[in-house]
C-alpha cells in the first residue's frame, strides 16, 4: 500500500513506478490483463483518479495498452532493432529469448526488374535470386520478407532455408558479409496477401523497411523489402 501522509512524490508517481516494476519483473506479464481500477485502488490504498493517471502515464510509454469494454492489459513484448546497421532477425529473437523461425514462400530465379536494374547496377536480361519468406517468433508470425540478389548468389538456391537465419548462412557458410546499407521506412497497409500471411485484418497497419546492402567492396548485393507488424517492433538508430 503506498504512503499518503509522509510520500514527499505525487501518489500517482509512485502508483507509476511500481506498477513500471511490476511489469518489468514479471509480476504483470506481456498480453496479461491486469487488475481493475477498482482492485488497484484497493491493493495500493490510493483514490481512482490516482490509478488512472498512472495508468495514462503508462500507456503512453507504451507499456500499458486499454482495450475497450475488455481491461486494462500489458503491452506485448517489443523486438528492439537498430535500423542503423543490418541485423539478423534471428539474432534479435535470441536476444529477447524468443525462437524464431522462417518459412520459404518462395526461392527461383527470375528476370531482373526495374528496381533491380537500378539498385544492384545490373543490365537487361540479367538474372536475380529471389527470397520470400515469413518470419516468426514463438511460432508468431511477424514479417514477411522480400530478398533480391544477383545470380551470382545462385547457390542460395541449393540451401534450405526455413527456420534458418539468411545472414548466418552468408556469413559462416561462405564469407559474406554486408556493409553499407541504405534505408527507406514508411507505413503501409496490408494487402489481402500480406494479411493472410501474417495472420491479420486487410488494412492493418504495417512497417515497411526497403534497403540496398553493398558488399565490403562498396558493390551493391542484395535488395530487400519487409513489412514488419509495427505493434511487435521498436527501432531505434545509434
């Protein structure tokens, strides 16, 4: 029960910070639904008005999220990414200590388009290797990937990769490794497509990330497209 008599701090800040700590110890965990206004005015002693304004705090953090006729609940976890370099997906499902996972849509080879022709300095008649995947973390699917290279990367096409991470494959398999990468973020709307391989509404709101990674020789080699479910993402650059 919080102090109201000797609490030099606004109840409301401190109604604030332990309910902050009981989210983040676990108390409270993701998508779980926490107790009414009526019940944490009775756990912590203090006046509605007072549990309100601290759950407004914490839903503008992003912590909290109120749902309408339904609770109060906590935020699903959140992948953070640093959009500032190239990042495995895997990798940052490992760091948040969930599974990820992959499915391959799709994997041939096909005529280069004008977007390719363009970013990977390719000619007509050119050839590229196309990956399109849907990623998951805990068997949740949360991006749908679009990687174009050159025919050059023909190999990709002899490995498997679902449930496998594109860059450890690169990486560790055959000594490749990407340097600059250019971005272009905006939002956008799942597409009935989109929608049904990610498992959400037409129109849901999506993040979608398009780069151009060059080689350590400064070569442009690969062009990807992701729409990533904006509510499971926050990026951040450094």
């Amino acid at each position: 029960m919080l102090s109201d008599g000797t609490e030099q701090k606004p109840l409301y800040v401190s109604l604030t910070e332990a309910l902050r700590t009981d989210i983040r110890n676990g108390t409270y965990r993701p998508d779980e639904r926490i107790p009414t206004e009526k019940e944490l005015c009775q756990i912590h002693g203090v006046s509605r008005i007072t549990v309100r304004k601290a759950l407004e705090i914490l839903s503008k953090e992003g912590l909290l999220m109120r749902k309408q006729g339904r609770g109060t609940y906590v935020a699903s976890e959140k992948f953070y990414r640093d959009i500032s370099r190239g990042s495995s997906f895997s990798s940052i499902c490992t760091q948040t200590g969930q599974k990820p996972g992959a499915k391959v849509i799709k994997l041939i080879i096909e005529n280069a388009n004008e977007g390719d022709l363009a970013n990977l300095e390719l000619e007509a008649g050119d050839k590229v290797i196309v990956l399109e995947r849907i990623r998951y973390a805990d068997n949740v699917p949360v991006a749908f990937e679009i990687s174009r290279f050159p025919e050059t990367y023909s190999f990709l096409l002899d490995e498997d990769l679902n449930n496998t991470s594109l860059i450890s494959i690169l990486n560790d398999k055959y000594n490749i490794q990407f340097g600059h990468c250019a971005k272009v973020i905006e939002l956008v709307y799942a597409s009935y497509e989109l929608s049904r391989y990610l498992n959400l509404k037409t129109h849901y709101p999506l993040i979608s990330i398009s780069s151009v990674s060059c080689d350590l020789e400064g070569k442009p080699a690969h062009r990807s497209l992701q729409y990533v479910v904006g509510d499971k993402f926050r990026f951040y650059i450094k």
